[in-house]
C-alpha cells in the first residue's frame, strides 16, 4: 500500500492501481444481509475505511 502510495505521488490521477468487480446475482438480493456483511468488511480492514 506505501508502494501504491508512493507510485501515485510521482503521477498523481493515474488509474493504473484501480480495480473493479462486478457481481451478477441471480434471484432474489437480502439489502439487510448485503449491508450487514459491507459493514463487516469495513470493520475488518482499516484501508477501506
């Protein structure tokens, strides 16, 4: 992450190091459990937040 850091400070705005997901959910979406598990991940990793 420092080097990630470190490589956007010497080209700030370059996207290089952006990720993306999509997911495709068939049937039916718990808004509830899909929040409660968003929730979860932030509480166990400081980087997101």
């Amino acid at each position: 992450q420092e080097r990630m850091w470190f490589l956007d400070q010497l080209d700030p705005g370059t996207p290089i190091y952006n990720l993306f997901n999509r997911v495709e959910v068939d049937g039916p979406l718990a808004i509830p459990v899909l929040g409660r598990c968003l929730d979860e991940l932030v509480r166990r990793h400081e980087i997101l937040r």
